[in-house]
C-alpha cells in the first residue's frame, strides 16, 4: 500500500470513530441483527450474482493491487521501456537485458524479434493482448461497483423490518422502549450506508483507476514497438514516448538516459 492510501486509511479510522463509534453504545453499533443481514446478504447476493473464480479475482486485485501494491510509477515504467528501445536499436552501451522491465514491455519485444511477424502481425497481436487486460481490470472495477450497490439497500430493509418490530411492541403497551428500538432499527442502515462509502465503492474508484493507467501505458508501449517494427528513427520513437510525461519528468529522464549512457561509456572503455 502506498503512502497515500495509507494515510487515507487512517484517517477514515479516525473519521469513523470521531464521526460515528464516539458516543455511542457499543452493543447499539454493532447489533448482530443488523451486521449479519447487511454484512452476510451482501455476501451471499454476491455470490449469488457471480462465479467463485470472478470472486477470487476480485479478492485478488484487492489483496494485490491495492492493500499490498507495489508502487510502480510512470517515470519507471517509462524508462524501461526506453532502455528497451535503445536495445532494439542497439544503442551504444546499452547490452540486451531487458529482464526486469515490465511484463508487457518484455512480451512486446519478442513479438519483434520474431523474423516472420509483419507489422499488421505485431499490432493486431499487441491490441488483442490489451484488450484482454483491459477487459479483466474493468470487470474487476464494475463488479465492485455493483457489489456497492447492496449494502445500504440491505440497510434499508433492516431498518423497515426492525420499525416493523417496534411498531408491533407498541400495540402491546411498549411506548418506553421506541427509542432503543428506533435506534437498533436504524444501526442497519448505518451499516449500509459506511460499507458502501468507506470499502466498496473506494476499491471501485481504485480499481478504475488502476485499470485507466494501465491502458494509458499500454497505449505507449504498443504505438512504440509499432513504430520500431516500422525502422523509424530512434529518435522519433523516443521523442514519443517522452511526450507523454510532463515537462518536468521529459527532463529528469533525458538527464538521467545521459548519465546512464555516460557512466555506460565510462565502464566500456575501462
């Protein structure tokens, strides 16, 4: 998890508890009533709704690509793929290994090392193979959001069936007791409302986002191995690629590419 998600994960904890725990009965809050049908229906009407394995998924991209993600930002993913340029070109100083670039960089470059593969060969493979990602990292973000969907209206129906409850005490002489009732009642749809706001529908916004960058830079490395395929100027496809970053980040990179090579020119005369 990054820094950044860190500190908003606090910061719900303390908004949660200032905002909603602080003052308030704990046996009110967490009524079991309540927690089993917003927490188990939403369960159990997700599982109804979609496979196991879609599940799974899903877990798996919470688990992985948000709870214990390892940051990798643009800046990096963009210089590996222009190390990966200067191989293909056989830049000077610049030797074959290209083993600890991105997945999809590497699986893109041997698509270019194969004699036989034209460049309509080359794009309609790389699209096909985004395409599939990106249709896995949106799934994952709409199942979310639907996911989202269920737990205040489960809220609701907690609420109404413990009015109903109350209501029915006081046809029996039960006035003292609507408050404390009212109160149970509405602890459902307490639930409901902060599973929705405070964990899906963050994992869905995340999850959109995640899928978003991912695109974006794949869109990058298939329009610059595209245009390697082609024999254009080394230059070209790197002056593409840098646009993409802003002014600051083109900078820092071309400067650090100049040390690397110099450094790298250094070494091989030694």
């Amino acid at each position: 998890m990054n820094r950044s998600s860190l500190m908003g994960l606090v910061l719900c904890g303390v908004v949660t508890y200032f905002g909603i725990i602080s003052g308030m009965s704990i046996n009110t809050l967490f009524n079991t009533h309540a927690l089993i049908l917003v927490l188990g229906g939403t369960i159990a009407i997700s599982i109804f709704s979609y496979p196991t394995e879609k599940l799974k998924d899903v877990l798996n991209f919470v688990n992985k690509g948000f709870l214990f993600k390892r940051k990798t930002s643009d800046f990096k993913m963009i210089e590996d793929l222009l190390m990966t340029i200067k191989v293909w070109y056989g830049t000077d100083g610049f030797n074959g290994d290209i083993s600890k670039s991105h997945p999809f960089i590497r699986d893109s470059y041997r698509l270019l090392e194969e004699p036989n593969m034209t460049v309509t060969d080359v794009s309609h493979i790389l699209k096909s193979r985004k395409d599939a990602v990106k249709k896995k990292y949106f799934e994952d973000a709409k199942i979310l959001n639907n996911i989202a969907k269920y737990p205040p209206s489960l809220g609701l129906l907690g609420a109404s069936s413990g009015m109903i409850h109350m209501m029915t005490g006081l046809g029996k002489g039960g006035i003292e007791t609507i408050g404390s009732a009212m109160a149970i009642a509405l602890t459902a749809t307490l639930w409901g409302i902060f599973i929705n706001n405070f964990i899906f529908l963050p994992l869905s916004d995340s999850a959109t986002k995640a899928a978003e960058d991912e695109m974006y830079f794949r869109e990058i490395v298939c329009e610059s191995m595209i245009m390697m395929k082609c024999d254009m100027q080394e230059k070209v496809v790197t002056e593409t690629v840098v646009s993409r970053l802003m002014s600051v980040d083109r900078v820092a990179i071309k400067n650090k590419m100049m040390k690397m090579k110099e450094q790298l020119g250094l070494n091989n005369a030694a």
